[in-house]
DNA sequence: AAGAGTGGTGCATTTTTTGCACCACCCTTG
DNA sequence: CAAGGGTGGTGCAAAAAATGCACCACTCTT
C-alpha cells in the first residue's frame, strides 16, 4: 500500500516529535521526509505541525488528521483483511490489549488454540492494566481488548462480559485451605503476596479492605506471576487471583484456590470487545468470536 | 490529496466499465491508468476487476476495496472542512439528496439563506425519488438526505423529521375554494393534475384512492412545478402538494390551497438525516442544523 | 561564545510514472 | 466465415517526481 506511505511519514514524525528523528526511524533522508510534509501541508493549505526550536508538534488540525489517518490505516487493514479471507486464506495480525490477569494462561492457550487451525494469523498482545487498555484501543495500538475492571468503557464496544470472583491462592496444608469460602478478614491475618495498585484484583482488595476496615499486610508486592502462583510456597503466605487466572494444574503443585465470600471482595468484571464504531478484521473477529465462546462454555 | 488518487482511478475505472474509457475521462493515457491498476492489484495481492471481452467489472474483493475507498474519500473530505473551520473559514460543499416535494421553494430559500452567510460553500442539490435518496447516500453520492414519504430507512440516520399534511390546490374561484377541510371524493370530481407515481404524494394519494374506493382521474400528469402551481389555471383543475412546498405568495397569484381531511389522506413523513455512521463536512453538518430548525419553527 | 540541535533549500542524481506504438485477444457485424 | 472495432497488456524512450547531498539560517543549551 505505498500510497498511504504519507501517512506513515506523519505518524512518525508526530511520534518522533522532530522530523530527523522520524527520517532515521524511516530510513530516509531528513530532506526527503521534510519536503514530504511540505508538500501535504501545502495540499493541505494549513500547517499541520508547528516548528518549535527542539523539533515539530502536531497543531489542532494536525491532531485530526492524525486522527483519520489512525482510522484510515486500521480500517485498510481491515479491507485486506476481508479481501485476503475471501480466497478461504486466513491472514493478517490479531493485536489484543488484555489485562494481566488474562495473560497467566487463558489467553495463551487461545492463541496456540487459534494458531493450530489458521498458521497464517499473526499475534501482538499487550499488557494493558485496567485504564491503558482503551487508550491502546483509541490509538489503534490494539483491534481487540479484554480488561478485568475498567476504569471507564466510553469508547469501548463491549462483545461479552463475565463476572470473575476472586479467590485465594495458598499452600495445601495452609489452615485456610480446607474452608469452601473465605472471608476478608481471615486473609489479613497472614502474611499477603501482592501486586501493584493498578491490577483490577489489587484494587477490588484495598476497596473491600477500606470498607471493611481491614488492614491488608503485603509481605511481597511484585507483578511478577511466579510469586503469585508458586511451586514452592515455604511458609503461609496468601496471594490472590481472578477465576480464569488459576492454572489447571494447581493442585498437582501443591495448592488450593479457595474462594473468596464476595459480600467481602464483590466480584470483578472481565469486559471484551473493540472499538466503539470500529470494524475489525476478520482474524480478530473470529479469535473474539473463539475467546467469548470459550469464556461462556468455561464460566457462562 | 495528490496521494489518493489512486482511489479516484479505481473508482472511474469501476464506473465507466472499461479501462479505456475510464482513462479518457481522466485524462490521461489508457496505458497509464492500466499499469497504475496492475500495481495496485499487485501490492493488495488480488485481483479488483475480472477482465472481460468488453471491459471489466469489479470482483467481490473490489466491492469491498470500492466500499472502503468511498467511505476514506468522504471521511477525508469531512477532515478538510473540519480543519478549514478551525481557521475560521468555512468552506466546502454541501450535497443533497432531497425529494421533488422540497425542491419547489424551501430548500432554495435554505441554500440562499446559508450562501449570504457563508459564501465559500458550494452547494450540489439532486432530485431523487423516494427510495434512490437513500440509495445516494449509500454511495456518498450526497452528505444530506431528505425524503418526504421514504420507502426504507435502513442505512439512514434520522437527525428529524416532521408530519406534512396534503393540500390541494386550486383557483380562488373555485367552488371547492371555500371549504376548510376536503374530502378526497370531493377532489375526485373535478379534473386533476398529478405528478408520476414516484412522488410521495402521488402515492399517498393513490393508496388512500384504493382504499376509500375512489377513481382518480388525471387530465394532465407531470412533474413540472410550473403545472402543479399555475399561475392562470383557466379551468377548475385540482391539484396536490404538500405544505411546506406551497409558496408563500399563492394567495397574490389567484390560488388557495385548502387541507385535505387526514382520514381520508394521512399524513406523510418528511425525514431530515444522512447516511448512518457517518460523520458528515461542518458546513453540512451546519447546513443540516439550519433546516431542521427551520422546520421547526414554521411547522413544529 | 561555542556547539549541537532544529527545519528549510538549491542542485545533481536516481527512481517512478507516463505516453507512444504495438500485440494478442474477443465479440459483434456484415 | 471474415473483417473490423473494441478490449486489456507490454517494451521502450521521454518526462516527471522523489531523493540524497551539501549547506544555510536559526534557537537553545552549555
């Protein structure tokens, strides 16, 4: 598609903030890349960056072409997208923003599941947390997000929604282990692994912990999956997880997930969807399609 | 826009039918237009048209490419207007797409109205018919669309839409010239001037004649205005329009224009909007916002 | 005051596009 | 059946457009 290479020249540059950045970033010379704008702006018949002393910035008419030139790119992706599955071959890249609480394991095994049955399809996933997964979407970074608690879904197209209890993960022969529900408080008398605030569980646990006025001790505070889920937990540490982030094979670890009352920690929500106004490409359709159909066949 | 003229050529090809005549209404060699279609074929990997003995034709990858094209050539130019109003100047061109019933006073008076204001805006007005209004929005053949009496509203977006009763007209001297209200079978004794059956107040007017059992007669059938609302009608001739359609000067000219009774001829729909989905160039997006307020003042 | 960064420009060079002439093909028409 | 007018496609030379290089004017930092 070379002829909307102009509009690459101006995302680059508006991304780079000054044109010899962008040129080297795109491979040609500063001249060529700065008589290429000229030239849009004078078709154009307005500036689209100001020139400051340390480089260009996108002015107001600027923003909104930039704008359409988002939508134009996505939506010629898309255009391909269809035109290559007409000939019954499946192409093109999925690019999902997902909440961390999504990439432990369910997303990975959809991806493989989906890649098993269309080689062709390329995947870029990103870990968004909860108020990053639709700016991702606004700045067409992403065609797909999947977010456990958002903050706000004003331009988020929701496909399916579920509702994900929290529970608690530990060591088999932890006291708690044998109980069916667990209430907030008796968490808090041991010593609690956590993650940083702006997961979606992190944050259902210190509202629930406010309310409650319950006073929740991290001994650990890390983002990284192994502490959560661990082979060998030693001593009687507690970590926390959503439904559909519990591996499969937890108990051949040694461990036990045990559910949380949800009058203490309310249960989240995992939203999925797109864009709002937004056609997605097809490969992205149908992995949406198999991610909503697995999440209703497993919690629905 | 020097970069999409790409579009432009695949969008000429497709509707002149032939590479050769497509190049000739562009201006520029057969073999051009050829190669520059070759190219574009071969960076999308597809073929857009089959080839034929007499032309070629656009595939079903071509509908969709066609489809996207017009959708970017719209949207690019709805980004020119905005940016041209951000500067103060408002420019552009409106196009409409609007039923004969609206074409005999109104929207002149409209468009002048808005062109003393704003004298950098062109206008493009079509008549069409019932059903092809929206059928022209479809192919951003128009921005604006207003149907009295539409056949369906599936890709429209209403923005407004008011009740317009049916008047019948006639010479001051006439016996029916009197009355408030009339009744159709009152009408149908005197002889008629009708439009064709494509107008929405021909329809309306035939389909209350087939349910009250009535036969209308018409001595004259035409769409020319100047029939409908005659200056010297010598004779006792009828005929029918719409409200908003009659010129405010009949009285000066002899005529009068007496209500027909809604029971016997319902009330018809004017539908003011544009194509769904879309967000349409500031001046039309103004421009629509002076006629629906026109409207509602005088008939609201 | 020096230096490193910025965007803009004249000119020769390279790359791309175009026009011309022509080919192979198909369908209509005489 | 043959001729003729229409179609899309292509090799080659000319024209046009884009690029790279060297350099300028300018601003801000050091």
């Amino acid at each position: 598609m070379r002829h909307l290479l102009p509009y690459k020249y101006i995302e680059e540059i508006a991304k780079a903030g000054s044109i010899r950045k962008a040129a080297e970033s795109l491979a040609i010379t500063p001249s060529a890349l700065n008589r290429r704008l000229l030239t849009i702006e004078d078709e154009l018949g307005v500036q689209i960056f100001e020139r400051l002393a340390v480089g260009v910035r996108l002015n107001t008419a600027g923003e909104i072409l930039l704008e359409h030139i988002r939508n134009q790119m996505s939506d010629m992706a898309r255009v391909q997208s269809q035109i290559a599955d007409l000939s019954g071959q499946r192409r093109g890249n999925v690019s999902i923003a997902a909440s961390p609480e999504l990439l432990g394991s369910f997303l990975a095994s959809e991806v493989r599941k989906y890649q098993s049955e269309f080689p062709g399809v390329t995947f870029k996933v990103q870990q968004k947390f909860r108020g990053d997964v639709e700016r991702a979407l606004i700045e067409h970074d992403a065609d797909i997000g999947i977010v456990y608690e958002p903050v706000k879904l004003a331009d988020f197209q929701t496909i399916y929604n579920i509702v994900q209890p929290v529970y608690c993960i530990m060591d088999q022969s932890h006291p708690l282990a044998k109980k069916q529900k667990l209430r907030l408080y008796e968490c808090a008398e041991y010593p609690l692994i956590l993650t940083e605030r702006s997961w979606g569980v992190r944050n259902l646990l210190e509202q629930s912990a406010i309310r409650l006025g319950i006073n929740l001790r991290a001994v650990i505070q890390t983002d990284a999956r192994g502490f959560l889920i661990n082979y060998e937990r030693e001593n009687d540490q507690l970590s926390f997880d959503i439904q559909i982030n519990i591996p499969d094979n937890l108990e051949e670890r040694g461990m036990v997930a045990v559910p949380i009352n949800p009058l203490d920690v309310p249960e989240g929500f995992i939203f999925v969807g797109h864009l709002k106004g937004r056609t997605i490409p097809v490969a992205s359709a149908r992995f949406l399609e198999q991610v909503t159909t697995e999440m209703a066949g497993r919690f629905g």
